[in-house]
C-alpha cells in the first residue's frame, strides 16, 4: 500500500483539488466534486476521464493525430522494459546515460518524479540508498511491474497522464525525463506541466537524442506514415532551450560521442569513472565536430 507521505502528495488531476484516502472502498475520492479514483494492485489511478489533449493535438506537424494513452499502454503490454539489453554497445550507452542522469540529481532531493518510468532503473538505483522515488507511466502496466519488480518502502509508484499530473503545485523536488519528451505530442506542454509541481529550486532534467534524424515507414495495419520508436521530435540545443521558462537558465549538457557510439568504441571504456570518461570524450566531440548522440537539459526553477 502507498505511504501516507505518498498520498498527501497528490491531488484531483484535473481540478488539483485536495483527495482523501477511503480504507473502505480502497479509492481517493476528492470530497467536494465526489470524484473517485481506484488503486490497482495498491498503485493509484489517476487518470482523468478526458483531457483536451488526448482529443486533440495529439501529434507533430508532421504526423496525423493518435490516442497516446491506447498507444502506450499496449506499448507497455507489447515490451517488457525491465529486461536487460543483451548488445554489448547498447548496454554501455543506456548506463552511461544513467550515470549522468544521477550525477544530475541533486543530493537533497527529497522526492524523485521519474515520468515515464519503463523499466524503473531510476528506483532501483536510488531506493536502496534511501532516497525517494515514485514510478510514473501513463500505462498501468509499467508503474505496477515497477512497484513489484522494486518492494522497496522509499519506491511508490502512480499511474497517471503528464498533461494531467495529479501533484500538487510546488511539491516535488526533483523529475527526470530521460528519452520522454521525443515521444510527447506537445513538448511545450510538458515542460510547462513538470515545472508546475517542481519545488522553488527543484530541478527539472530532460534527455533525448540529439538532432536525430526521424525516420519513418509505410504501417501496414493502416497504410499510414509512422515514425521509427514512436519518436515525433527532434532536439537541438536551441530547440530544447526554447521549451523552459525563460525566467530560469538552463543548464545544457552535450555528452555520448557520436563517433564513440557509433563505433563502438564507448563500449571499451565502460568500467571507466564518469569523470574520466568525459576527459577523454570532450577532445573527441570537440576534434571531430561529431557533437553528440544524446543531449541532457536541466534547469532549477527559481526560487
């Protein structure tokens, strides 16, 4: 069952009202609207029955519009994203990544958002340390596995949509979105929304690939144009940056090699320490003008 602390955290997705825990029924109801909300296998609910955005708007300029909320949780039903890649270069990419994701986050976090959890790498690196995590994916398939997979008491999990986030303003102190923001339909949006529920001086970190070339083919259950891993964007430095408020100042990182990736070569000094790795890639980036695979932004929002 979810911590009390847990619980307090969240609120009405939609009318950000305040929700009360019914033992009887096993629900969060909010008191005033009567709205009621069910846990799943003692994981929340809290998915609004529309939103705007999911009947709407749903897609890039370029891709025709598409329910993100049936797509995902057949994804999560499709893919089991707990499993490890057995590829040798691959492996050594995602725990880079993951390396400089947690380099990121600050040590006084006290809550960790990790929307669009997948697998739950995040929580199972950090709960045994004590730290705070909730597992967050629109599916409940993802956030249910999470809280199976990782019976930590530091690791909650929530089922909810990031166009309706169920938190209360102000009340989370750190949020990671790592290879997220490429697959939502209106990145703006979802920037604005995480920035919401951040703490005065939480932290906000993004990552996606770096100016990656979308590619696409013929669906042949609909005969339309469909973008290779559901990707709908694409960042640069200056596109990303254009997304957070312009009152903060983003903290933009360019790591992973391109040319060390794509060779293979990053895959040799995987047992190198974060630090030392980057004095030897930042040479490479910069000789070779091949700037990089993947990008992270992260911005502290003003206090």
């Amino acid at each position: 069952m979810a911590s009390l602390s847990f619980l307090q955290l969240l609120v009405h997705p939609t009318l950000k009202t305040p929700l009360y825990f019914h033992e009887q029924s096993n629900t969060l109801s909010d008191e005033f609207h009567q709205d009621s909300f069910p846990f799943k296998e003692g994981v929340p609910i809290l998915l609004p029955p529309t939103t705007k955005l999911s009947e709407s708007n749903t897609s890039s300029d370029t891709f025709e519009p598409f329910d993100y909320k049936a797509h995902y949780q057949l994804d999560a039903a499709v893919y089991d994203y707990t499993e490890t890649s057995k590829n040798t270069i691959e492996l050594a990419e995602i725990n880079r990544l993951h390396q400089q994701i947690l380099h990121q986050i600050p040590l006084a976090a006290e809550w960790i958002l990790d929307v669009g959890c997948g697998g739950a790498w995040l929580a199972k690196m950090l709960t045994p340390k004590g730290r705070k995590v909730i597992s967050m994916d629109i599916s409940d398939i993802n956030p249910i596995r999470a809280k199976k997979t990782i019976p930590h008491p530091s690791h909650e999990a929530l089922v909810a949509d990031v166009f309706a986030l169920p938190f209360a303003a102000n009340s989370i102190d750190c949020i990671v979105a790592s290879e997220i923001i490429e697959h939502v339909p209106d990145p703006k949006a979802f920037v604005h929304a995480l920035f919401q529920v951040l703490k005065p001086g939480g932290k906000l970190i993004i990552t996606t690939p770096y100016n990656e070339l979308i590619r696409t083919s013929l669906c042949i259950h609909c005969n339309k144009e469909t973008p290779h891993n559901a990707h709908l964007h694409s960042f640069t430095e200056a596109k990303i940056c254009n997304l957070f408020p312009t009152d903060n100042f983003p903290f933009i990182r360019i790591f992973n090699s391109k040319l060390l990736v794509k060779m293979g070569i990053q895959s040799a000094f995987r047992f190198l320490p974060l630090w030392l790795y980057q004095i030897i890639e930042q040479p490479i980036i910069y000789l070779t003008g091949k700037r990089a695979y993947r990008l992270i932004a992260t911005q502290t929002k003003k206090g």
